[in-house]
C-alpha cells in the first residue's frame, strides 16, 4: 500500500507525534496527554493499526472506580459518619433516632456510622443513651474517604493512581456487584497497548522532516481570507484516491440525446423537419400512399382505431378526389388504379398513426421543389409488447423532392445515411417491397460493431401517390431503423427500456 | 408477410445447382425474398416473401421459375390459357352457377389436371400455395378459397350451387359422420375459423358433381371423400370461389402454371354463369385477361438515372420472366400470366431495374441545396430542456398509451376528452394520455428507492379530443415536471416556473384553481397571454395515495405550443 504522509489525517498526525520509539501507548494515555475524546482516539488507532503504523504490544486489565448515585448524594452532603459526628459536635448530645431525624437518613445508616465511629472511639453513648462526641476530629478513614468521593465527582479513578492507604480505603467503600449500596464502582477495563512499528518510525521521522504538525488548516475559510491569517500555517493535503460523493446531475434523457443528434445531423445534410398530430385518418394513415383499402397491404400494420371521436368531419379536398380516382382507376397519374369503389366513410376512421410515412405524404401538398424534409414522430402499431416491439416508438421518415432525383440519387441518399447516421462503409441495396414506392430499395449496411443489418427502407412514391397530392417531380422516399443503433449506442438490448419509468435507471444511463 | 418452405433438394435440382447460403440470400433478393431460416436435418429452407403483389411467389414453382430466369435459363411459355379471342375446348368439363349466389359468394373458376401421378413434394407445395393463396391474397378465404379434388370420382357437369343449410348435409373431411351445413360451422374447427364468411347468408355456398356428390362446403371445407387427395392420385379438379372474379382467374393461373411446371398437363373447364359477369357468361379457366403493358424508355432513364438502351432494358426484363418488345422509344411488355402487378409503367421501371442488377447503379449525391431547418417547436423545446436541466432535472420518456386506471382512476379526474382506443391490444395501452403528469407519477411510484431528491420532466406530446377541430383531436407538445422531496411544494415550484418563464422570455400571471389532482389552496394556473398555458400545485395525498407514492410531489405542466 502506498501511503502519502500528507494524506494522514490529523488525529493521525498528533498521535503518531506523541508516541516516541519504543513507548508503549493506550488509549487512556491519548486522552490524558493530548486531549483526545474517547472516540477520536479510538479513530485514530484503527486507522494507524490498519495503515500498520502501530501493533498490538499486549493487553492489560485495569482497575477503575466510578462514582455511583449513593456515592454522589455522600459527595455532595457528606457522608453520614461526617455528618452526625458533625451534628453532635455543634449541638451537643442527643438520641440516634433524633440524629437520624434531623439528618434525614434512616435509623439503619445513622446506627452503622456511629457503630464505626464508636469503634474508633470518636463517638460514645452517655447514661442518658445520648451520643456523644469523644474526639476532637474525625479519623483519617473518614476523612480519606471524604477525599475520595471529592476526587471521584471530576471522573473515573484509575487504582494504579492511588496509594496504598487510599486503595486500602477505597477496597472498603467499593464494590463489583451490587453496587448500588455502596458510594463506587468497581470497573475492569481490557486496555490495549500499542508500540510504533518500523514502518511507522518511518513515518514519524517522515512527518518531522516535513515539518508536519497536525495542526494544518483544513478548510479555507472566509475568515482566513478575511484576516489573512492563511499566510501563517500549512494546508493538510487531502487524499485526492478517496472515493468522491454521488451527485445527481439535472441531464438529458440519452435516448432523447441520441434522437437530438440524428435531428441535428439531417438538418446538418439539408433536411427540414416536419410534424404532426398522433390521431390520423385512414386516409392519411393508408389511402394516400395507395394501400387499398381492403387489400392485404394493409396486413403489414395492424393499427389502432380510435373509439371516439371515430371519424374525422372531412378530409382535404382535392386530395380525397384525387386520391380516390387513383385507387379506383388511376386518376390521372398513368395508373390503372386498383379497380374497386373507394369507401370514403372508411377513409375519415380515424386511426393512431402507425408509420411515420404519414407525415411524409401530408408533407407533399405543401412541399416546395426542390426540398428535403424528415421527421422523427411517435407510431403505434397494434402488437404485443416485448423486447422487439413497444406499443408506441419512434419512426425516422423523409423525403426529398426535386425534378432530378432518380434511383442513383436514391442510392445516393442512402450511402450518405449509412456512413453519417450509422458509420458505416459498407452499403448493400437489394429490392424491396412497399406499397407506396417503385422502385423499393432496402439498405443493408455494415455496422461497425453490429455487423451487416438492416438499415432503412426507401424508394421513389409511386405517381398514384405524390401525383395525388400535388406533386409532379419524382419524390425520394425513405425511413431508417434508427432504434437498433440507439440500443446498441446506449448498451441496452429491450426495445421497453428506452421509454421505462425508472429513474435510478434513467439517471445511470449513458451513451457509448 | 406470407413465408414459404422449400426442399432445399428440389429448389437446387431445379435450379440446376447447388449454391452457398450467401449465394442464395443474394439470388432471393431477385424475388424481393429472404432466407428466413433453415430446417437442417429435414433439408428445408423457410423463405420470406416481401411482394404483396406477387402472390405467385408464394410456392416452390413459382419462386424457381423467377430465380431459373434470373439465371438466364429461357422461361416457358404457357399454351393452355384461353383469352378474349381464342377459346379452348373443354368437353364435358364444365361448371354451372347457382343464380341465387349472385348477391353471396357470386363467383368460381376451376380447372383440372391430368398426366402425373401426385407425388408427396407435389401435394406439399399444392397444400401451402393454397394456404398462403387463400389467407395472404385471398384474405383468410374471404375473398379467396381453393379446393383440389380427385378427378377421377367426380361427373359433369360441376355444380356450383346456393344451399339450404339445414336440409343439406355430408361428410367433411377429418369426420366420420354426416353433418348438416350449420353443424359443419358449428362442429368442426374450419367451420369454427371460418364460419363467419357465410353465417350471415340464407344459403350456403355448395358444390356437388352431376350425381350430387358433394365436392366441397367453400370456404369452408372438401368433402371426406371426393375432397381428400392423396398421393398416386393422376387427375385433379381445382375450384376457386369468392367475391372478385379477377382475382380468382389470377389466382387460378398461378397454380396452373405451378402444376403445369411440376409437369401435369392442363385441361381447361368451362364455367357457365347465369349473370353477366366482366368476361361475360361463359368463362373458360385457365383465362388470360391481362393488357399489355408499355413504358417509354425516356421515363426508364430518367426514373432509374441511367442511360439504358431498349435492348439493356428488354434483357433486363426477360431476366424477370418477362417478354417485351421496343418499337418508337418504348417499351412494350406480355404481362405473364401469373402475374397482375403492372399497375403503373413505374412498375415495369422496377423490374428493368431489378433484371439489370442493383449493382450496375452507381449511386450519386443530390446536387441541389436545400436549408436545413427544426420545427419552432422543436427549437422552443430545446430552450425550454436547456433551462430545465440547469435548474437539477432529469430529462424522462415515455410510452403515450396507457390504461385508465393511470391517466383516469388514479389521477381522479374524469375520463372526458380521452382519446381511447377502439381495439386495445390490453388494457394496459387503452388510452393516449392526455397529460404528461401519470407518466411523472408513475416514475415517481416506481423508483422510491432511487436517490432523493427526484427532480423529473419530459417534453413530448399529448392528445385529446377536441371538437373545434375537423379532426376532432389536438395533439399538443407539453412539458411537465415533478418535484419529489421533503420539505419542498408550491413555493419552489412557483420559483422554477418564475425562473423558467423569465429565461423563455413569457411575461405570466397566476390563477388560484381547484382541481381534484391538487391539494386545493395549493394549485395554481399559469396565464399567458390572457390564455391558460399550464398549472401547477402539491400532488393531493389521495392521489398519491392511488399511486402508492409515500413521498410528497409537486408537479406543472405547461402547453409549449400556446407560449410559442
């Protein structure tokens, strides 16, 4: 281990300083030498025990002696021994019974305090069976005792600090047991006793030569910088390895961070952004990117209805007009339309929206050319929920518009997600299905760390679509599978965790 | 998505090699199909069809007669289908329609098969076309139900017929006794899962041969005995019925060109409807009734971005299986017969586009400059999460379907102007919320452990119904915050709310406000702009009390989009 003779914490410091080589230590030593409390000392041997700058020399039993109740009512009036003799001495003879009266102290005690004064012939009975004092003063047994219980108010006393004739006297007035009736306590303590080890001689002699007190300034204080007083001592060094205290910082949800960045990176690439309301329209939700109505496209996303309100009032004209030419015979886009009576009650069900594509056809009736446009918009899909599927997530939609945008460009758009959204340098195009884009282009890239995966799905609007709603240049369409990229960012593998209430989760969370 | 199973032997034999997994996985994208997975030890590759509209896809045959031409091997050509112009003989093979079915199940096509014996591959791959026929494209038999029948047991004429359900009866198949056309709905499990098609009808769909002998109960279940098709089996007879003529024909040329490539030779059947139909009253199947199709090559280039000639395109396109010829700048192309995908000449593009490789597109850059540009409120929110954060808060998301015992019940408030779903997959996803304030309240029930104090918020959407609006919903952007410690209520938040509206730069004003969520006396609302933009107050004890919380809250919400 190593140790820094400036991390030594004061106590530490004193103690170490005090001990000289070869001399043995105790805790009672500390206290009495350096004004240590109790607990402080005992502090500062655990530590310096375990840093191995002392070891356990040996251990001895002391003997103490401790005041008890009894012992602190004789202290403070007297012991009843002093007391009558007291009493007779200035009013001359009288009965026990009439002692103990006026003393306040039962006939039991008043009789055994004259019964050891008598003995020792300072107290008499006269014929009128009166108490009598004999002797000018008390015994010195008394008088010893009467120093004791003195000494024993200011604390604990320590047999080894008393001489023999007071041990003697004090033997008599104590007790292990029982003590309650007799004026002290026996205690016996195990004390341990420490020596310096070579280690913490080197330590001492370290402390020395640093010129290290104890006494160093902890804290800065106002006052110092006010009086200056900062100029005349040291600052203890702290331990700069302890462990710091947690603290709860107000953040940013990483999820969210994750979803600000790719916000931040497509308005970076040209991108505007676009959103909209969570309840949709069947028309919106599907008639406008010509899934019919009642085809089995619409298999693909089983959606939520709304109960109430059911049906939006109207949907946008010329849009349903048009739209609904384009399923039934193709309007005029070139189409041959899909051959069945478009149902426009059906198409104002309202819906909760379950693809951000919606926004992206809404987009086209109000889109300048050329644009690019995206969204990152909350969906719902009528699914189970588990660790693949959550009842509402984020999709990632775009567009871009323009006279000249063809499948190259398309290609184009998808290279450039793949290595500024992902990372990743190697793209893979194969055909793809959506009922909304001809052609359809799924991307596959390689991830850096998730290997080759799916990326986004994209193509170019079929005409039934973007011509319907007003556009006339080809509109690239697209959608990135952002959410396997934020796991991955985020270190988590359940698709429910992105959205869990759990704050201790939330707050210890972070991105990679 | 329908999936299919292949024996990876057949699949490879016919093909005319064997290739790698990787080797496959690329061949299939040719198809818009996936390697799904594979059964080893019983050699069969579980593959994924991802074309809705290719539902001749959807079997063995089909996926190797697009992967063979992909290869360059010449596609057959199909001589067995009548057309507008010419018409096959068919005999005595012939189907007569019911006029009562007009307003029920109107239609049935059929043909047979002849010249082999049914192999077990064969019946198979017959099974699971038909399944994934009549599920994907047919919709679950409502549109679209199939049946095959031994031929050979079987006199013309067909009848298809309209029938009474109780007086008619026979033996289904998988049963061993008669049952009548209600006990069959009601007793068998097909009639359990399908019931539903006919139920509602006062006659029933039937089809019996000239003796009566009974084919089938459509679409519904065959006949235990004329129904039951077994492998050695050397003719067939196959029905399709359903609602949409067209889709019956397509649906009857795809699986004749499945058998007709497994070998079996094709006999046509003439239908003879009571009513007009868009092919008139007599209708003989297999029938092709597909138009040509054109593209000019100028849309090709200009879609594809690649200066293809015809004969590039025209190669690319017989790759797919499909023959075209060029004439003035355009393409002109024979839709197969198994195929009724040609909508739009953007639907030729993709497939000269997919003949001719997706690795000969070079991709390219947009060229032209577009500002790039977040929504107000997205620019307003990150302002107000800024300011949220420096003041100690935890940025929160959450899912916004909930139930009604966390947005209504718990919240003690009444369920007015909640958005609530029709078709709740649980109750736990019933509603939109409304408020951002349960999503707080439940982090705050769930994470008494988590070290206080707890300082939450989320910016995100809540919708409700809203009748000012043609839609009838508003969907708003909110912030909410919470605020769970000892010692702290109204007085902080009303600090963080001065703090936070003087740093968004909104002058406000408070509004004293009894509302069941709060504490009453310790709410208020926030008035911008003469218009409420949000409240805030101590969370009332019984509402914590409902969530379980032991730790007092205070909450605000705000409508970003009214301080915008």
């Amino acid at each position: 281990m190593d140790i820094d003779v400036r991390n030594l914490h004061p106590l530490e410091v004193k103690v170490l300083l005090h001990i000289g080589p070869g001399d043995e230590i105790t805790a009672q030593s500390v206290i009495e030498s350096l004004g240590f409390n109790i607990g402080q000392c005992n502090q500062a041997f655990s530590w310096l025990e375990a840093k191995g700058f002392l070891a356990e020399h040996s251990r001895k039993t002391r003997t103490y002696y401790e005041l008890t109740e009894l012992g602190s009512s004789y202290a403070e009036a007297g012991l009843p021994a002093e007391r009558i003799f007291t009493l007779v001495r200035n009013q001359g003879p009288m009965t026990l019974p009439e002692a103990a009266g006026q003393l306040g102290i039962s006939s039991k005690d008043a009789g055994s305090a004259y019964g050891q004064l008598a003995k020792m012939r300072v107290l008499g009975m006269d014929d009128e069976k009166r108490v009598t004092a004999l002797s000018e003063s008390l015994p010195d047994e008394v008088r010893t005792a009467r120093d004791l219980l003195n000494k024993g108010t200011e604390g604990l006393i320590e047999e080894a600090s008393l001489g023999e004739h007071e041990r003697w006297i004090m033997h008599a007035i104590s007790k292990k047991r029982g003590a309650a009736a007799a004026p002290f306590r026996t205690l016996e303590r195990d004390e341990v006793i420490y020596t310096l080890t070579d280690l913490g001689k080197k330590f001492v002699q370290e402390l020395v030569s640093r010129e290290i007190t104890g006494d160093e300034y902890g804290e800065l204080t106002q006052e110092m910088l006010a009086k200056g007083t900062w100029k005349h001592q040291q600052f203890r060094s702290y331990n700069v390895h302890i462990p710091p205290a947690r603290i709860i910082p107000g953040r940013r949800n990483p999820y969210n961070a994750y979803l600000t960045w790719v916000k931040d990176k497509l308005v970076s690439l040209g991108f505007e952004e676009f959103d909209g309301p969570l309840v949709e329209t069947e028309f919106w939700n599907g008639d406008a990117l010509f899934m019919p109505q009642f085809h089995s496209a619409r298999d693909i996303h089983d959606v939520y209805y709304v109960k109430n309100p059911s049906h939006a009032a109207y949907i946008d004209q010329p849009y349903l007009d048009q739209v609904a030419a384009a399923h039934e015979h193709g309007w005029t886009t070139g189409s041959r339309g899909w051959g069945y009576a478009f149902d426009r009650n059906f198409t104002r069900r309202q819906v909760l929206r379950s693809q951000g594509t919606v926004l992206s056809a809404k987009t086209l009736p109000i889109a300048k050319v050329p644009s690019k446009y995206f969204g990152i918009v909350r969906c719902f899909r009528y699914d189970q929920v588990d660790a693949t599927h959550g009842a509402d997530f984020y999709q990632t939609e775009g567009i871009v518009l323009g006279e000249k945008v063809n499948l190259r460009t398309l290609l184009g758009l998808l290279k450039m997600f793949a290595e500024e959204v992902a990372g990743a340098q190697e793209v893979k195009y194969v055909p793809g299905y959506f009922p909304f884009t001809e052609p359809s282009i799924e991307v596959h890239i390689k991830h850096p760390k998730l290997g080759w995966f799916e990326l986004g799905g994209s193509g170019i609007f079929r005409p039934e679509v973007s011509k319907s709603l007003g556009v006339d240049v080809p509109v690239l369409a697209w959608g990135l599978g952002i959410d396997r990229m934020a796991l991955m960012h985020l270190g988590l593998n359940d698709l429910r965790e992105l959205f869990t209430p759990d704050i201790e989760r939330v707050r210890l969370r972070r991105g990679k | 998505m329908p999936k299919i199973e292949v024996v990876a032997e057949n699949l490879y034999r016919t093909l005319g090699k064997r290739l790698t997994d990787s080797e496959l996985e690329s061949l299939l994208t040719a198809a818009k199909a996936e390697l799904d997975g594979k059964d080893e030890e019983a050699g069969i590759l579980k593959i994924e069809l991802n074309d809705t509209n290719r539902p001749d896809l959807w079997s063995t045959a089909g996926l190797v007669r697009q992967l063979s031409g992909y290869l360059g091997r010449d596609v057959r050509c199909y001589d067995f289908f009548s057309t507008s112009e010419e018409v096959f003989e068919t005999g005595e093979r012939v189907v007569t329609v019911d006029p009562d079915l007009l307003d029920t199940r109107p239609y049935i096509v059929a043909f047979a098969v002849s010249g082999k014996a049914v192999d077990e591959p064969t019946l198979m791959d017959l099974i699971q076309t038909q399944e994934k026929l009549c599920w994907n494209y047919g919709r679950k038999r409502s549109a679209i139900a199939m049946g095959v029948y031994r031929s050979d047991l079987i006199t013309y004429p067909v009848r298809y017929v309209a029938a009474d359900p109780l007086k008619t009866s026979f033996i289904p198949l998988q049963s061993d006794r008669e049952l009548n056309l209600v006990e069959v709905l009601d007793q068998t499990p097909k009639g359990q899962e399908f019931g539903h098609i006919v139920r509602d009808f006062t006659k029933y769909p039937f089809i019996t041969d000239d003796n009566g002998k009974v084919l089938s109960f459509p679409p519904i279940i065959n006949s235990a005995e004329v129904g039951a098709v077994q492998v050695g089996d050397n003719r067939l007879f196959i029905e399709l019925t359903g609602t949409e003529l067209k889709a019956l024909i397509h649906t009857a040329s795809i699986v004749a060109c499945d058998l007709a490539d497994d070998g079996f030779t094709i006999e046509p059947v003439k239908i003879i409807y009571p009513y007009d139909t868009e092919f008139g009253r007599e209708l003989v199947i297999p029938y092709y009734f597909q138009s040509p199709a054109a593209v000019s090559m100028k849309d090709v280039c200009k879609l594809l971005g690649a200066a293809l000639s015809p004969d590039e395109a025209l190669a690319a396109l017989r790759r797919m299986g499909v023959f075209g010829l060029h004439d003035s700048g355009s393409i002109y192309v024979t839709v197969p017969e198994y195929r009724n995908d040609f909508l739009h000449p953007v639907d030729i593009i993709e497939d000269i586009m997919i003949g001719h490789g997706m690795d000969r597109f070079e991709p390219e850059m947009p060229d032209f400059f577009t500002p790039g540009r977040l929504t107000a409120e997205e620019e307003f929110s990150r302002k107000a999460k800024e300011i949220m954060i420096g003041m100690g808060y935890q940025e929160m998301m959450y899912n916004y379907l909930g139930s009604a015992r966390d947005f209504i019940h718990r919240m003690m408030v009444s369920s007015e102007g909640f958005i609530q779903v029709e078709n709740p997959m649980s109750e736990n996803y019933e509603y939109v919320r409304k408020s951002i304030i349960p999503s707080l309240l439940q982090s705050e029930a769930v994470s008494s452990n988590a070290v206080y104090p707890h300082r939450i918020f989320e910016i995100g959407k809540a919708a409700y119904a809203d009748g000012s609006e043609p839609s009838g919903t508003s969907t708003k952007n909110y912030l909410a915050f919470l605020q769970a410690e000892r010692g702290s209520g109204f007085n902080q938040i009303a600090s963080q709310i001065s703090g936070l509206l003087y740093y968004l730069s909104r002058e406000y004003s408070l509004k004293d406000v009894q509302d069941s969520r709060f504490i009453p006396g310790r709410a208020a609302e926030v008035i911008c702009a003469g218009k409420t933009a949000g409240i805030f107050g101590e969370v009332h004890p019984q509402v914590l009390e409902n969530w379980g919380i032991q730790m007092p809250c205070s909450v605000c919400e705000i409508d970003l989009d009214l301080l915008l």
